[in-house]
C-alpha cells in the first residue's frame, strides 16, 4: 500500500527544486497532448474485463509565473469479453460482460529538469470516475453504474522536439470505493500509455 503514496511524495519533495524554465522566465506554456495505453484494475473485483485500453486528452498550463502548471485531463477506458456461463434455470448461454469507465483529473505538475529535449516529470491530484458494468445474454442484459473521487500519483517523461513532444505516461489511482450490483469495490487502478503532444 505505502507503494501507491511514492509518487505523491516525490512530487511533493521536488517542490524543493527550480521550476520549469517557461515559468522562470515568465513565459506562459501551454502543452496539449493525447494518451494511448492500458489501465490495469482490480483482478478480483474486474475480471475478466481488469485490462482495459485507454484513451485521453490532457492539458498542462503554466501562465509563465506558478511553481508548478496546472494539469487536467479526460479520459476513457473499455473492455469486452465473452464466454459460455451456466445459469441454474436456463443452461449454459453465451454471455457478453462490457465495461467502461470515465475520468476527469486535475491536479499539478513538476518538471525536474528545465532545459534540454528530455523532460521527467512527476504529478499529483484528484480524479473524479464513472464506472459501468453491463451483461448480456439470450436476448437479455442488465446494467449498473456509479462513480467516486480518489486520488492519483504521476509520473513521466516526454522528449522534446521544438514544439512537439513524445513520451511514456504511468499512473497510479487509489481511494476510490464503488458498488455494481451490490457489490462492493474500487476502481483503483495501475496505467501506463504513451503519449503525443504540442506545446505552444
């Protein structure tokens, strides 16, 4: 458990070092940027439907004097799977399970180095998510869904290249508390992507 706070803390301790060069010299940056990758759930409470892909717009903005830029995104992850189920008074039937869930995140962001092509980064905040489980089977479905906030730990590094950037994206999502089907759970979850940008 004291693993999901490491990145929380990082960035907390790398308030202590220089800021991101746009904000030094007072000049704003904007940086937009698309994600492609997999969120990782709880294989307990989520399967078969726990890996999930994902995709997401995030944006991170300094006005050219804040320690740290702002950062928010939105993004979105799904999964289908299918397979033959026993039912006591029907037999066995396929069934499809769908699951998808929705993110909304704001929070700050550190660069820990101002200069040069590579650029790591590490992040904290909160994310407000939207989750839903649906069933079908024999002409049948049922669905459920429901939502919570919680908080994430981030961490990263892009590689510049006059005003485009590329790199890898890892986060990691905790204190969510959810229930589908009355059943108790979380959608806390592990995330790598990567990630394509401009900044401007």
């Amino acid at each position: 458990m004291i693993s999901r706070f490491v990145l929380i803390l990082a960035f907390l301790i790398s308030l202590c070092v220089p800021t991101l060069a746009n904000a030094e010299d007072g000049t704003p940056f904007t940086m937009i940027s698309l994600l492609y990758g997999e969120v990782s759930l709880s294989q307990t409470y989520w399967a078969p439907v726990d890996k999930q892909t994902m995709i997401g717009m995030m944006i991170d903005y300094n006005p050219g004097n804040w320690p740290v830029n702002f950062l928010g995104w939105a993004s979105s992850s799904s999964k289908s799977a299918g397979g033959m189920v026993y039912y006591p008074r029907f037999g066995n039937a396929y069934t499809t399970v769908d699951a998808k869930i929705t993110e909304l995140s704001i929070g700050a962001r550190k660069y820990l180095m101002d200069t040069g092509m590579v650029r790591p980064y590490v992040s904290a905040g909160l994310s407000s998510i939207s989750a839903e489980l649906s069933a079908s089977a024999g002409g049948g479905s049922v669905s459920d869904n429901t939502s919570s906030i919680g908080y994430f730990g981030n961490g990263g590094v892009f590689f510049l290249i006059d005003r485009f950037s590329v790199g890898l994206d890892l986060k990691i999502l905790t204190g969510t508390s959810i229930k589908l089907y009355g059943v108790s759970g979380d959608a806390n979850y592990n995330r790598w992507s990567i990630i394509g940008g401009i900044s401007f």
